[in-house]
C-alpha cells in the first residue's frame, strides 16, 4: 500500500535530514560525505545567531564545516556602540558553538571602509583620542577572542573598486593611507600574538588590475614592517568568472610563501539568461567550485589555510537580499539548496579525495 500524503511527506523530511547529518541519501543522486572529513584542508562557512535554532542549519554546519566566521556579529557594526561601549553577546555565542562543535573560530572583521562607526566618527580630526581610540578598538576585540580565534582578517577591502589605488576613510584620513593598516596589524599582533592576521580582498578573480594593486599594497605594507600573516580573497564569483584567473589569483598571491584563504566564496547563478535551464546553471557553479578548490590545492600543504563558504544554504545568502528586497528569481549560490539538499558544487568538492 502507498504511504498516506502525510506520511509520505514525514518520510521524505526524514530522508532529507538523514542526508543532512550524512547519512542514508536514498533521497539523493550520490552520497553525501562530510566535508570536513573529506578535504585537506579546513572548511568554514559564516553564520548568524539568528540561525542557531534552525536544526536543519544546525545539523548542515557541525557535519561539514570545521570553522566558523561570524557573518556580521563581530563587525565594527555590532560590536562598538555609538557611546563606546563594547557588545559581544552575539559573538560570544558562535564562539562557543564553535568550541561545542570542535570547529576553529575566524574573526572578521577589525577595519572595513563600509562601517564608518559614530564612535570613531565624533573623533574625525582629533588625531591624538583617534590613535588611542583605534588601538583600544582592536586590542579589546581581539584579546577577548585570544586563545580562541585561529586568525583575524585584520583589513578588509582596501582597493579601491576599480583597482586605481586605495580606498579614502575615516581611518586613512586620520591615521594615514597605509600608516592605519600598519598600525592595525601591530595592535593585532600586541593583542593576540598566536591569531593569524589577514589581509582581505574581493574580485581579485575578475579585476586583474585591483589584484595588482592588492600585490603592491601587501608589498608595501610587509615592507613597512606590518605582521601581515596571511592574506585572504573573499571569491564571490559569478558564473561568467574564468577559472585560469581563479588559479592565477591564488598562484600570485602564494607568491609571497604565506597562509592563503578562500575566505568567503558564492558563487552567484544570478547574472545568467534566466532561460538558462537550473540543471546547466548548477552544472557550470558546480566547475568553478571545483576549479577553486584544484587552485587551492595547487599552493604548498603549509598555504592552504581554509576555504570559507559564505553561508550554508542557498537561502541563507546574503545575496537573496533583506526580505523584501528579493529578486523575483532568487540566486542559488552556496553548496546546500533552500531545503539543505547537497548540490552539484558540493559534490564537486566533496569528490576530491584527501592527499
Ligand atoms: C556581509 C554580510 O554577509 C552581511 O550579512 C552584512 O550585513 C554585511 O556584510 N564582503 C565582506 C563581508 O567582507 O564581510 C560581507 O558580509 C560581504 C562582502
């Protein structure tokens, strides 16, 4: 006798979450293995407090990823109140989740030209509190995570957008262009001398000329002292990226013989023909994650810090926007479907075989 539409769908939930934990996929075309008994590297993803009682996303990320980023609860944001007054309860909490789970803990992210915070804001041009204010900043984010925090991505996003120079904030107009980026990576290196600092950029994949300008930066900055000791790109790709450039990017940036991190890759589906069928879509997402993980792995055993998902589901993406604000077609871009399925671009990376 066939099962009654409710038991069927009891059934079929059950199956799901069998493939979730990696167990039965009867429900799925190839098994699902996890991942971070699969690579030879450690595997993060980001994550919000907001999704710690969703036991699907629970059960997707302590079976999968070996690390965790706080997605934005440990961002200048959040943390630094316009009074001055510290907040680390969310953070807090995914630092213990991450204990809880056996997963390292990456902190990002301590300057990032995108949160010009009112604290600092009231201090625009008083270049003394503004240097005492910037050191009490990072050394109290990150002392509080010594110990804890595997690295920290000490300077986020410096280039400017279309790679002519660098970007003009707060900080570099009080602390200088690269004077700031220097200071922060020794008062990460004072606060929490074992925590790797990271320098972090995106679209280096697709903007040869921001990715020269990043290589003269982490020059200078080394140069100048700065205790960079791993750099970082962020590979949000999209599915017209030319896999050569993935390689390229990691290859120059292994150039300087320190750690490297894929420390925020999605891979958008959105900007393809909408007539484009989703199985060919998930197919050519699938390639470029797998194209990804073959750069990584082409770095030295000792350079391949992580590679770090930005986000679980599909729809747990920041690209699927504020409610409200969604696409009419919603982007695809992670490793697990909206029902926490595995896609084609985690099968791509779960093939790969330890070495
Ligand atoms: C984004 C998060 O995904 C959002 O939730 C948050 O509101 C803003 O930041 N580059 C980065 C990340 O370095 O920190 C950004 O994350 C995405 C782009």
């Amino acid at each position: 006798m066939n099962p009654s539409p409710d038991r069927r769908s009891l059934l079929l939930s059950a199956l799901a979450l069998a493939s979730c934990a990696g167990g039965d996929t009867r429900a799925q075309s190839a098994p699902v293995r996890p991942l971070r008994e699969t690579l030879p590297f450690p595997i993060g993803t980001a994550i919000m407090t907001g999704q710690l009682d969703d036991s699907q996303h629970a059960v997707l990320t302590r079976t999968h990823f070996s690390q965790l980023t706080p997605e934005w609860e440990l961002k200048m944001e959040y943390v630094l109140q316009a009074d001055g007054s510290y907040r680390f309860d969310a953070p807090d909490r995914l630092a213990a989740v991450a204990q809880a789970n056996g997963q390292r803990f990456y902190g990002t992210t301590l300057v990032w030209y995108s949160q010009e915070n009112p604290a600092f804001q009231a201090l625009d041009g008083r270049r003394d509190a503004f240097v005492s204010a910037y050191r009490h900043y990072i050394l109290q984010v990150c002392r509080r995570y010594a110990g804890r925090a595997v690295a920290w991505d000490v300077v986020n996003e410096p280039v400017a957008e279309d790679g002519a120079g660098l970007r003009t904030h707060l900080w570099s107009r009080n602390l200088g262009e690269v004077g700031h980026m220097v200071a922060a990576f020794r008062h990460a290196e004072e606060a929490d001398p074992a925590a790797l600092r990271v320098l972090n950029e995106y679209h280096l994949e697709s903007r040869p000329a921001k990715r020269a300008t990043l290589l003269r930066l982490t020059e200078r900055l080394l140069a100048a002292d700065a205790p960079i000791t791993c750099l970082g790109t962020q590979t949000h790709l999209g599915l017209d990226q030319d896999p050569r450039q993935i390689t390229e990017t990691l290859r120059l940036l292994g150039g300087f013989g320190l750690p490297i991190h894929v420390s925020e890759l999605d891979i958008s589906v959105q900007a393809a023909s909408p007539f484009t069928p989703v199985a060919e879509l998930l197919d050519r997402q699938a390639r470029l994650a797998g194209a990804v993980l073959e750069a990584l792995m082409a770095l030295p055993e000792r350079q391949r810090f992580a590679l770090t998902l930005w986000g679980v589901r599909d729809r747990d993406s920041w690209l699927r926007g504020p409610a409200g604000g969604r696409p009419l077609t919603p982007d695809r871009p992670l490793l697990f479907d909206d029902d926490g399925q595995a896609k084609p671009a985690f099968h791509a990376l779960a093939g790969r075989a330890r070495s």
